[in-house]
C-alpha cells in the first residue's frame, strides 16, 4: 500500500509520517529528492531553492514527475510506504495510477500554524522565515499558484482522499489517526501481505532441501490458499543429495549451470507439482511462488500445466532469456516478489 501525504506548513504532516514509520512503512520525501539535487549543485537548501527546483523538475518531466521518480524508487508493487510532501494536483494523479495508493491531507488554521512556527523556532533555533503573521501567510501564498508546473497546494488538499483539520495538541493528533489506522488494518506493514506471505513460506520449504549445491521451496496456491508444496532433492526412495545421491552434484570440479541432464536432484517446483497429482489437487490456473526463478525444463511443466502465474525472489542466471521467451508466448505471467526474511 502507498499513502501519500499533504498539507500546509506544520499542520502535522510529520506525525502522520511518524506513525505510519511505526506500523512498518518505508518513506520518500519528494522534498527529500528537491534537497539531494540542491546539494549536489552547491544551493542553499531552504524552502525556496525547494520551490524553484520542484518546478525546473516538472517543467522537464511533466506536472506529475516528481511524484513518477519516489514511485519508481519503490522496490515491489506490494511494498508498503508512505510518500510526504505531495504538493501539486500532477502529484495526486501520478499518485492515484499508482497500485493502492491514497492521499492523506492534514490543515491548520494559519493562526495555529504560526504559533506552531514561532514556538518551534524558539526551542529549535531553526529560521521559520516568519517574522510576523501576515509574512508567514504571505510566503505560503507562493504555494498557492496558478503556474501547472508550481505549487499548488490548497487545489492538492482538496484531491486528498481524507483531510485531518488539526488544531489540537500533537497528542491528540496522534490519538486521533491510531484510531484512524485501527480502522485501516492494511496500514499496518508488519502484517505480511500476501504475496510476502506465500514467498516467505517457500523460503522456509526450501530449507527441507537435501541438495547441496542450491536449497529452493516452491508453494502453489490459489484464490490465497495454499495446494501444494515441494523442495529440491533426489526422488523419493533415494539417497539424499547431501549423502551423495546425487553424483553431479557432488562433483565439485563441474561449473554451476552446466551438464544439469546429469543431475538427479528433482526440482522443487516439480516436487510440488508431482504432490498435488498424488494427493487428487487441481492447480490449474494457480500462482506459484518459487525462492528461484525457474529453470527451462520446470517453465515447460509449468506452463503445461498450466500455472497462470510465476512468483520469485531470486534469478536462475543461465537460462532467464529462454525462460521469459516461452513464458511470454504462452501467457504466463511472472513477477518478482521479494521477502523481508
């Protein structure tokens, strides 16, 4: 899930960010991305530099590019971060196309905020650039423009897909969105999400495996329910590879990746396969989450079968272009799937 977050000068945004931080997201700042740019160049980073180069970035890319940039940084369409500094309608768009993406706006009366500005200055030492009210109102006016490219910040508020009026303590702002997110059990990413789930459960399978060269787990399921499992050995009633089963594998002078025909190793994707046929399991249609991407000989299994989709953390270097070719022309889909484990 992907929750971005808006809204004007010390609103609380960064609260928002904070408890989000603890239920397990990740972060972006996309003026995290404006201040590495200002470093890189030698330019003071104050609010704004921030503003002028948010807009040199979106007049070169286009109203949504910065918002295009954090998401392309994010690792896995299933990973669960949360994106601040949302600051244009472009922004939300690019945002919106996203895979569950929503906005969070969080406002203030500007009285508020001020007082908010000035009681942080004095005990942060930091220049809020606000030496009265009607500055303070005045330098967020720059943020309010008609310019597609700038700012625009109050029409980006009113795009948000929920907007927290702030006014109260940072306690109470608190207790007020863990009663939000209680409500929203999907912002909590220490909850695996599915796909994290089968992954994981493939990683423990493979631990079961006896081959000495490679330990990989494979699960199939389908409509989230898990039909079959499989780890790499030799066949049932052999000798375990780790015993000396397996003589190629127990070669040590033969290359990773070559004269595999000589291997006598099953492979996990196979054993899981051959477990649903012995135990009366259709899979036709299922997903299969594999710890390594298939090699040619289990594509063609698997695409006979045939599985609809091929889920991996990791690559099988030798044979990923022959892989991909026949899964494309067949139709199988494939994905990576990373696991935090």
């Amino acid at each position: 899930m992907i929750i971005g977050v808006t809204g004007t000068n010390l609103a609380g945004k960064s609260t928002v960010v904070e408890l989000l931080l603890a239920r397990g997201f990740s972060s972006i700042s996309l003026s995290d991305i404006l201040r590495a740019i200002a470093r890189e160049r030698g330019l003071p980073v104050d609010r704004a530099t921030l503003q002028r180069l948010g807009n040199e970035f979106r007049e070169r890319g286009g109203p949504g590019a910065l918002m295009q940039e954090a998401l392309r940084r994010i690792p896995s369409k299933t990973s669960s971060y949360v994106i601040d500094s949302v600051r244009t309608p472009g922004e939300v768009n690019a945002l919106h196309a996203a895979n569950e993406a929503l906005l969070i706006g969080v406002d203030a009366d500007p009285a508020v905020r001020f007082a908010r500005a000035k009681a942080r200055e004095a005990s942060t030492g930091r220049d809020e650039n606000a030496l009265s009210f009607d500055e303070f109102v005045a330098r967020e006016a720059l943020e309010n423009t008609d310019n597609p490219h700038g700012q625009q910040l109050r029409t980006t508020l009113g795009m948000a897909d929920l907007i927290i009026i702030n006014n109260g303590t940072q306690s109470e702002l608190r207790a007020r969105l863990e009663r939000l997110f209680a409500f929203m059990p999907s912002t909590d990413a220490r909850k695996l999400e599915w796909g994290e789930y089968f992954i994981s459960i493939a990683k423990l399978v493979s631990k079961r495996g006896s081959c000495i060269k490679r330990q990989v787990g494979a699960v199939i399921v389908k409509e989230r329910h898990l039909l079959s499992a499989g780890y790499n050995g030799t066949p049932r009633g052999a000798p375990n590879c780790d015993v000396g089963g397996c003589a190629r594998c127990n070669d040590h002078s033969i290359p990773s990746g070559t004269r595999l025909e000589e291997c006598t190793c099953v492979h996990a994707e196979v054993n899981a396969i051959a477990q649903a046929a012995r135990n009366g399991v259709s899979i036709r249609d299922a997903d299969i989450y594999v710890t390594n991407f298939p090699c040619l000989s289990c594509a063609k299994l698997l695409a006979n079968v045939p599985i609809k989709r091929v889920f991996y953390s990791d690559r099988y270097a030798h044979t990923d272009d022959a892989v991909l070719s026949l899964f494309r022309t067949v139709g199988v889909e494939t994905e990576f799937q990373p696991s935090r484990w």
